[in-house]
C-alpha cells in the first residue's frame, strides 16, 4: 500500500494515507458492526431509538480497539495512557452518539426517512465526525521537544 500511496500528487499523499486509509477500512467495519446491531436488535423488536443506543455500545467497543491499535498506532496499555485515552474516547463518542440519535430521531420522526436508511446516512456524518475527534484530541501524537 505504502508502494501506491507514494506514486499519488502531493496534496493527495496527505490526504489518502496510511492513517486515513485505516480509518476507512475501520470506520466501515466500525459501521457494520453498529449496523448489524442496530438490525439485530430491531429483529428482536426493540424500539429504534433504543437499538440505536445499543449498537452505538457494541460500535464504540470495537471502534477504540480497532483505532487504538491499527490506525493511530497508539500501543501503549500504561494505566496513566488508558486513564487518558478511554475516557476522552468515549467522551467524543457519546456526542458523536448523540449527533446519531438526533439525527435518527429527525430524520424518521419528522421527516419520514426509513430508519434503515436513516442509519446509514447518520453513520456518514458519525465517522467523519469520529474521525476528527480522534485526529485530533484522542490519539494525537506528542511533537518531539
């Protein structure tokens, strides 16, 4: 992959990299795994809103593993690194939760989009959202001194 990458222009390398290609591949298996919960769940006639919540549990679980290790590379498990990292994580991931069942709730409630559909879109504007989050705050590499 590292081969590919560096035969792209210049602005491209920066945005298409080992990072947010990893991102990618985890925020779609991410988005599975909170999608086959969410349906999993309405298979067992839980309310949407409900099932939304749950699959966000299952989703988040998997998503800082999945993050921690293969895409930010953060491999430290010190107590002082997790104190840190699992709250500020789950943090983001609760407001970008929140973003999620607003948007479920508006986009089903008020405007009559199937909350199947529904899901799928909010998951775009979850992970780009996460993203950002864990760029940035979470998983943010120290610049040497």
């Amino acid at each position: 992959m590292e081969t590919l990458l560096h035969k792209l222009p210049s602005p491209l390398k920066k945005l298409l990299n080992r990072e947010t290609i990893s991102y990618l591949i985890f925020g779609v298996l991410t988005t599975i795994v909170n999608y086959v919960t969410y349906e999993l769940c309405k298979w067992l006639s839980i309310h949407y809103a409900a099932a939304t919540v749950v699959a966000w549990i299952f989703a988040v679980a998997f998503a800082y593993i999945t993050n921690k290790l293969y895409v930010f590379e953060s491999k430290s498990f010190a107590k002082a690194v997790l104190i840190r990292e699992i709250p500020a994580f789950v943090g983001c991931r609760l407001f970008s939760g929140l973003c999620d069942l607003g948007f479920m709730i508006l986009a089903v409630e008020f405007l009559a989009i199937h909350d199947s559909l529904a899901k799928l879109l909010s998951n775009i504007i979850v992970i780009i959202i996460n993203y950002i989050f864990s760029k940035l705050f979470i998983f943010k590499k120290k610049q040497p001194s």
